[in-house]
C-alpha cells in the first residue's frame, strides 16, 4: 500500500496537479481501500493547518513582501558591495553575501531568487558576466533563505516533530555561513579562471556610510531573530514584530509605501500562504493515513536493517532526501517524509534540531535539480535562460551545496555549537 501511494502521489504530480490536492487524492484513494471512513479526510485537513505557530508563515512571506517593495534592498546591495565588492568576481560576491542578508528577513528561496534575478543578472552581465553563470549563483544563493533564520522549512520542520523553532533557527546560523562562504570559494574560484573583473575598491569611508544607510533595515532581522532567540516572543510573534517593524520602516519612515500597495503586496501573501497551506492540508490527511499503517517505523526499520555502520546509515538517508527534493516541494517533502525518518535518526542518536538542520541542507539542494528545482526554474523563467544552459554552472555551487552538507551531517557542533 505505501508503493502505491507513493507511485500514485508521484504520477498525480507528474501530470502537473497542484501537490496540495496531489497529496489529498493520493491519500483518500488509499483510504477508502483499506476501508478508512473518508469523513476523517476533511478532519485531519482541519486539524493539520489548526495551529497557531503556523500564522508565522504568512507573516514571514508578508515581512519579505514588504521589504522587498521598499529601498531596503537597494541598501542592502550597497552595504554587500562596500563589503566584498573589491575582490575578484566581485558582483558574484556581492550577490551572495546580499543573498545572506535578505536570507534573514524572508525565510523563502523561491521568493529571493524571484527579487534577486531581476537585480543581479542584468547588472553582472553587463560587467561581462556570462548570463548562465550570473543566473547559477542568484539561483544557489537563494538557497540561503531557508537555512538562515528565520526559514518558513524550519518552521514546518518543528510544527511536525514539535521541535523548538527557536533552537532550529540558531541551528541554521553556522551551516547557513557556511554556505555563503562556499559559494563565495566556488564564485572566486571561477572569476580566477575566467578574468571575472573586481567590482570596486575597498573603501573605508564607503563601508561607513553604506552601514549607517542599511542600519535600520538590518535592525528588523536583528530584532525579530534575537527576540526570538532571547526568548523574549515566539516564532508567531516574532514574524508579527518583523512585519510591523516593516510597515513602519517603508511607510512612516521612508515613504515607499502606501494603502494601494500594501493591499497587493497582502493579496501576493494570502496567494503564498494557501499554495502552503494546503500542501500541510493534503500532508496531514497522508500523514496520518501513513501513520496508521505503522509504515514510518517500517521504513526506519528496512533502512536501518540495511547495515549497522551509521555513515551508511548518515549516507542512505542523504540520498533519499536528496532524491526526494528532486521530486517533492519542501514544505510537503518535510510533512510527508520527515516522520518516516525521525524514528530512524533518534535510533541513531541524531539531535532532533541537528536532523531539522540536515532535512532543510537536502532539500535546498533538490531546489536546485530537476525536475521539479523550483528555486532554478524561478531564476531560468525571470531571465529567459534554459536550464541546461544554467546547469553547466550550477552543477559546482551544487557540488559546493554537497560538501557543507556532508560537513554539517557528520561534525553536529556545526548546527548545535551556538545552542
């Protein structure tokens, strides 16, 4: 019954139906022949998407929103270039490290990618950048905002494992640098190779006057992170402190908001949040049915009987993660998945917070391979390449993606040094 439902979840998707209602189907067939009364189908949606933490995905995605329609990310650019623009490859580097910055106040891929493909490719290829190469680094960078706190996966991940979210997010600190540092190696490593030229030179007094200009946005990261850290809110209300922080920042302060615009920018919001939601919606109905049927435990139980040694067992579940993320969006990928494994890792004595860690690392990298690469093909669809003309170069910051991950899966101070 599991092989079918999974073939049949995978078929549904394949055929181009929405994965939330892909899940639902998948999981009501497979109900009603093992003789499941289909009335608990409506139930179980109700009660997957019934939690309050939840309310901080919508006001995560409406503080990203937000920031992204004001002068914040003309800022930030700024202080990135100040920063690192001085070395070879230099808008490469700005890219990446402008990545990390608005990693902290988005918590999505998909919606860095969507802002930073319309920046930064046509500016990089007008400095003599190839276009596909341009692309593959706004493409991976992005990847950053779902490890760098605050990350809407995160929360997912400890609304299904009742983990704190809190202890998640200063998890992906350190992996989250390490990643910006790796994409920062490969992108110089290129720019060496291929003559890729310097962005500007450092200067002391540019560096000062670009932070006191992106102070304030950077404040609100700082603020909602820290708060959340210091335990002085939770994750709901942190994002609420982040978008109130936000409005008062683009409307009172800098004018770059108005009614109008908020009004869209929260219909964008409410269009993100129900694509979400019914993904956990449609995840719960199969959670439970998988639950029932004892097959999370049988899973563990068939990859742990496979060997003893806990590399293999480390290096197993990497790679059906990352075959995973290959075909499943994250947010269903974590629901449906993350139960089947999470007996397997407490056998083996994985940190939970350390596994959330690892489960996020997965599947940004299935962000990044076809076919489904829902962060590539955001990039490729904004500026027009193919994905086969990007992958020439994205294959290296995946590769880059692929050793933070083994360092991150076998050193576990890396996630859990800072908690």
């Amino acid at each position: 019954m599991a092989w079918l439902v999974i073939a049949l979840l995978l078929l549904l998707i394949l055929i181009g139906m929405p994965i939330g209602f892909a899940l639902m189907i998948a999981a009501a067939i497979a109900m009603a022949l093992s003789g499941i009364d289909l009335i608990l189908v409506p139930i179980q949606m109700f009660s997957g998407v019934n939690k309050v933490v939840l309310l901080a995905i919508p006001l995560f995605i409406f503080m990203g929103e937000l920031m992204g329609a004001t002068s914040i990310s003309d800022r930030i650019i700024g202080l990135a270039r100040a920063l690192v623009g001085w070395m070879r490859g230099g808008l490469a580097h700005v890219n990446v490290v402008t990545s990390m910055f608005m990693a902290e106040m988005s918590g999505s891929a998909v919606a860095d990618a969507a802002v930073m493909s319309k920046i930064f490719v046509p500016s990089m290829e007008k400095q003599g950048y190839p276009k596909p190469f341009s692309a593959a680094v706004t493409a991976t960078s992005a990847t950053l905002g779902i490890i760098i706190p605050p990350s809407i996966p995160m929360v997912l991940y400890g609304v299904t494992t009742n983990t704190s979210i809190k202890d998640l997010f200063i998890a992906g600190i350190i992996p989250g640098l390490l990643l910006g540092g790796a994409f920062m190696v490969t992108s110089y490593i290129f720019a060496r190779r291929k003559g890729y030229p310097v962005d500007e030179r450092f200067q002391p007094r540019r560096l000062g006057s670009a932070f006191a200009s992106a102070f304030i946005p950077l404040l609100i990261p700082v603020l909602v992170v820290g708060g959340l850290i210091g335990g002085f809110v939770t994750p709901t209300e942190a994002a609420a402190v982040g978008v109130v922080a936000a409005l008062i920042f683009g409307w009172a302060m800098r004018g770059d908001l108005n009614t109008a615009k908020v009004y869209r920018l929260a219909s964008v919001t409410v269009r993100q949040t129900s694509v979400v939601m019914m993904i956990i919606a449609g995840s719960a109905v199969l959670g439970q049915f998988l639950a029932n049927e004892q097959i999370p435990q049988k899973i563990a139980e068939g990859l742990g009987g496979l060997t003893d040694s806990f590399v293999l067992r480390m290096l197993l579940i990497n790679v059906f993660l990352l075959l995973l993320g290959m075909f499943l969006h994250a947010s269903a990928a974590i629901i449906v998945v993350v139960p089947m494994l999470l007996p397997l890792a407490q056998q083996m004595n994985i940190d939970p917070v350390h596994f959330g860690v690892i489960v996020c690392l997965n599947l940004g990298i299935g962000q990044q391979t076809p076919p489904v690469a829902s962060v590539l093909l955001t990039v490729c669809s904004a500026t027009g390449l193919k994905i086969e003309q990007v992958m020439g170069y994205c294959k290296w910051f995946i590769l880059a993606m692929f050793v933070v991950l083994m360092i991150v899966s076998f050193w576990p101070q890396s996630a859990l040094l800072l908690l």
